[in-house]
C-alpha cells in the first residue's frame, strides 16, 4: 500500500513520544485520547504546522522538501479553535481555502453548500456561533480540494444533525481516495471509522481496526471509564 | 458601503485636502492661484509660497499619513488585534527616541553635518529596537490587555529615555525647540530636503507592501491555518515587520511623532469597507493621507498654533476611548 502520511518517531518535546505511523489513500482513521494525550499536537506535526523531530512523508515525499504553497494544496487541516478576529464575510474564509492555487474559486461554492452555510454566506464570520464558524473552518478545508484532510475536533461543537453530516462527508472523502484523519471525544462515533489511533500522555498505544483497539481493558487504562457495549439510541441521518 | 466607490472618493478627498493645502494658510490663494504656481506662472510671491514652502509640506504630509496608515493596517493583522497601532505599541516612540538622541547627541558628536541622514538613519534603528521589545514582550495573538500594556509600559520606558536627553540639553534653546518638534510632530518648514528624505521610501515601501494584501487576509485568521493553506508564514511576517517598522520610523523622521493616524484610518475605512487587506491597505495609505493633510490644515488655520500630533491625538484619543468601550 503506498502512503499518503508516513510518519516516524515523529516526536515533540514534553507532549509526543516517538509516534510512527502510516495514512494510505482512502482510509477514513480517528484519533482518540484523553484530553492532554497529545492528539492536536499529533495533527499538527503531521500536518508540518509544528517543529517536531522524526520525519514526516507525504506521498512518499519528505514534508521539509515540499513547498509551503504546495504543501496547501496537499494537506488541508482544521484547527479546534476557529480564530476570527476580523469580520470577514463567510464566503471569503471558505475561498481562502483558495489561496494556494491563486484564489482559484473552484468547489467554493461547493463547499459552503456542503457544510450548510449558503444562507449565511454573506454573513460576517465573527457573528457565526461557536458551531457555525467551525463548519466555516471545516468549509475552508473542503475548498482546498486537499486529498489528504486532518480534522481536530470538527465535531465537538456541533449539533447531532450537522455533526453526523460532518462524518458523512469524512467517509465520502475517505470514499473518493481522499485520507481523513479526525480526532474525536465520542468513542461510539470512532468505532465507525475504519483504523482508531489512541493515544496516552503523548504515546501510541493503539492502532487498527476499531472493534480490535477499543476495548474494555484498553478503555478503562486510557480513559479510566468503564465501557459496556449495549444496544442504545443512534441518531442517524435519513436514508434519502 | 459599496468598495467600488471607495478608490474615487478617496482620491477626491486626498485631493481636495492636497490642493487645500496649497490654497490656505497666512497667504490665501485661490485654486486658480495655486495652478497657475504650480506650473510656473502667477506672481513671485505665491509661487515661492506654492512651489517651495506648501508643496513640499504637503507632499512630506501625504507620505506621512500613508505610511502611518499603512502602517497601522500591518499592524492590526500582524497582531490580530484591531487596536495595535505604531502609536500606542510604542514603535513611533522608539522612531522619535533615535531622532532625539542624534539631534542632541549629535552636535557633541560632530556628526552635525550628517545630520541629514543620520537623522532618518536613527529613528529606523530607534523604532526596530522599539518593535523588537514589542515582539518579545508580546506575542502574536496576544489578548488587547498584554498588547496594550506592553505597549503603556515601552512608551513609558521610551518616553522617558527622550525626556532624558531633553533635559540634558536645556541649556540648548535651539537643540530643545527641535527636540520638541519631534515629540509633538508636525510638517512646519518642511522642505525639498524632507521630500527627497521621505517620500520615495515611503512610496517603495507601500509599493512593496501592496501584494501582500492577500497573505495578510489569511495571517488575520491565525498564523497555523495560514501556514496551513500556503501561506509562508515566516516570510511574510518578516516582510510585514520590516514594511510597517520602516514605514513608522520614515514617518517619524520626516514630521515627529504622529499618533492615532494608524489607529483611526484603518478603523474608520474597516468600518466602511470591510476587512479585506487587498482593499484595505491602498485605502488606509490614501485615507491616512487625506486625514493627515486634513488635520495640518486644522493646525494653520487654528489661531493658537496647534501641533500636528496634538490635533490627531485629539481626534485619535475620544475615538480610541469609544472603540474600548464598544463591545466587539
């Protein structure tokens, strides 16, 4: 298989111990951990947003090799905070998704119409809620057309109908060749991707399918919770 | 506001206040006067006013706002901050503190005949030293209260160098008038000299910062996420730092401190216009212009013999104190 994310001892000093680890095209993976595991900044090395030792590959290609406006065109990645500070209207933060291939406006449109936000499109982001200006961050990331995507927390913020619409499209991209990589809270939701990463105080200790890694025993060593696996609620979206 | 009439009216205003500039003062002219001057015509007396006692104030007083307006709009998205301004970060105190140092230092150096370069020269150096504090006492994204702060206590630690050396030079009535011309700013005798001094730097130096307009749009939303989408951070922070620090330590050296400028300008026109740097940077530079030819004509035409710096920081403080009050 070859890979679309190839990291080795990729480590940062006091928050990431040696993490290697291998993305292949079409692979829809969660990352999943306690808060302070060291999830974001695991997304933020390998997404060459952070100056961390090992090496990091993309397509085979080292990240250090790779120009920044290039590196926009390949890799897309979502921050947990979105930061607006300036009242710039929704559509022109999604089509600075655009900016590395010279504000060409192809999929901005696309993109605002997939993450819901056409009728607040004109609208100053600065005036979105917390949930609405994430789908804005995550609108940016899609207009990119980025086939590698990294998510940090895209849905911690959103309501059930928009979040499970987040994950659709994770899968669809998955789907379409693209690599997706989500951090996630909601081990339920991890156990529908198709790898679960898990991490603790800065370390891998999980990674491979979900019904493999998520475990009782690994569960309450990680998240110190106790987990039983019942028949519950599951809010999906309509088959249409 | 529609942003396609913002160019025009810009310009319409730059010029009306330009060619005020020229019209109005001890001698009034008419507009007609003022042309005829301009290309040589007209009587001796207006066209020495004209030609080389206005125009040079005005075109020092042009480049001035521009640059303070540049400067400002760099500012605000460097720091993402819509208050940081070269004013209240200190970064103009440090300009002026290198002008002071050589303007008292200087005749005891010797370097009198330099002055006209070493002027300019020390205010760039004054003003990197100010901006260089500035960076390391707060970081990017720093919250108003840090940026702020830090901004009060480099003034105050600046301001202080200055009044140093104003007091060491008190028995220099000429050495202090000049000092004090710097520390309340003003275009009074400016001359060809000043232009040639200030001008085409300035130009080059918004020339240069023109195209930046879009990375900069992308670094206002958090410096990762621009890394994220192509933008060369590194770079382009070390283009804006350079731009708006050269920008404000130009700007000094040519009038003294100026506060506010780069504070209002950028304020009033993001108000207008939106938050789009590719606009936002061209108009600040001929809003700034406009509004500092603006208040230059206030100081003439004022009887007391307002200082430029008094009349923007005048304007520039109440709205400062109501942008704090508004809640963002």
């Amino acid at each position: 298989m070859s890979s679309a994310l190839h990291a080795t001892d990729v480590a940062v000093s006091g928050r990431l111990e040696a993490v290697s680890l291998e993305l292949g095209p079409g692979e829809l993976v969660a990352v999943v951990g306690p808060n302070g595991a060291g999830k974001s900044t695991l997304i933020q090395a390998l997404a060459g947003l952070l100056p961390a030792r090992g090496s990091v590959h993309w397509n085979g290609q080292l990240l250090s090799r790779i120009a920044v406006a290039e590196r926009g065109r390949r890799l897309a990645w979502v921050g947990q905070e979105a930061l607006f500070e300036f009242a710039f209207p929704v559509r022109e933060v999604v089509a600075q998704g655009r900016y590395a291939w010279g504000d060409d406006p192809a999929g901005v449109e696309e993109a605002l119409a997939t993450l819901d936000l056409v009728h607040l499109a004109d609208r100053p982001v600065t005036r979105l809620s917390g949930g609405e200006r994430h789908r804005a961050g995550l609108a940016r990331a899609l207009a990119t057309g980025a086939p590698i995507q990294l998510w940090d927390e895209p849905v911690a913020q959103l309501d059930v109908r928009h979040a499970l619409e987040v994950m659709r499209l994770a899968r669809q991209l998955a789907d379409g060749g693209g690599t997706v990589l989500v951090s996630l809270h909601d081990l339920r939701a991890a156990y529908r991707f198709d790898r679960v990463l898990v991490l603790d105080q800065g370390r891998l200790v999980g990674n491979g399918r979900p019904h493999e890694v998520l475990t009782a025993p690994l569960i309450r060593r990680v998240f110190r919770v106790e987990a039983t696996f019942v028949e519950s609620l599951v809010p999906e979206l309509p088959k249409d | 506001m529609r942003s396609r009439l913002a160019i025009p009216a810009l310009l319409a205003l730059l010029a009306l206040a330009f060619l005020a500039s020229l019209a109005f003062g001890e001698l009034r002219l008419s507009f007609d006067q003022v042309l005829s001057a301009l290309l040589g015509g007209g009587d001796d007396i207006a066209r020495t006013v004209v030609r080389d006692f206005r125009l040079p104030r005005a075109l020092v007083g042009l480049a001035v706002g521009a640059a303070l307006g540049a400067s400002g709009v760099v500012m605000q998205a460097f720091f993402r901050n819509p208050l940081a301004s070269p004013g209240l970060l200190g970064v103009s105190s440090g300009g002026a503190l290198g002008a002071v140092a050589v303007l008292a230092l200087g005749p005891m150096l010797g370097v009198a005949a330099a002055t006209m370069w070493a002027l300019p020269l020390a205010s760039v150096i004054g003003a990197f030293a100010a901006t260089g504090m500035v960076l390391m006492l707060a970081q990017r994204g720093a919250g108003t209260e840090r940026l702020l702060l830090s901004g009060v206590a480099l003034n105050a630690l600046l301001g202080a160098g200055t009044s140093f050396l104003l007091t060491t030079t008190a028995g220099h009535f000429e050495v202090n008038a000049q000092i004090l011309f710097w520390l309340m700013g003003g275009l009074e005798s400016r001359s060809w000299e000043h232009v040639w001094m200030g001008v085409p730097p300035i130009l080059l130096a918004c020339l240069l910062l023109l195209p930046l307009g879009r990375a900069m749009n992308l670094l206002s939303l958090g410096e990762q996420s621009a890394q994220s989408l192509g933008v060369d951070v590194r770079r382009l922070r070390w283009q804006l730092i350079v731009l708006s620090t050269v920008l404000t330590a130009l700007a000094t050296a040519v009038a003294g401190i100026v506060g506010f400028v780069g504070l209002v300008v950028p304020h009033v026109l993001r108000l207008l216009f939106g938050p789009d740097h590719r606009r936002l940077l061209p108009y600040s530079m001929l809003g700034g212009a406009a509004f500092l030819l603006a208040c230059d004509l206030i100081t003439r035409t004022f009887p007391l013999g307002l200082r430029l710096g008094v009349v923007t920081s005048l304007i520039g403080g109440p709205f400062f104190l109501w942008l704090l009050r508004r809640p963002r």
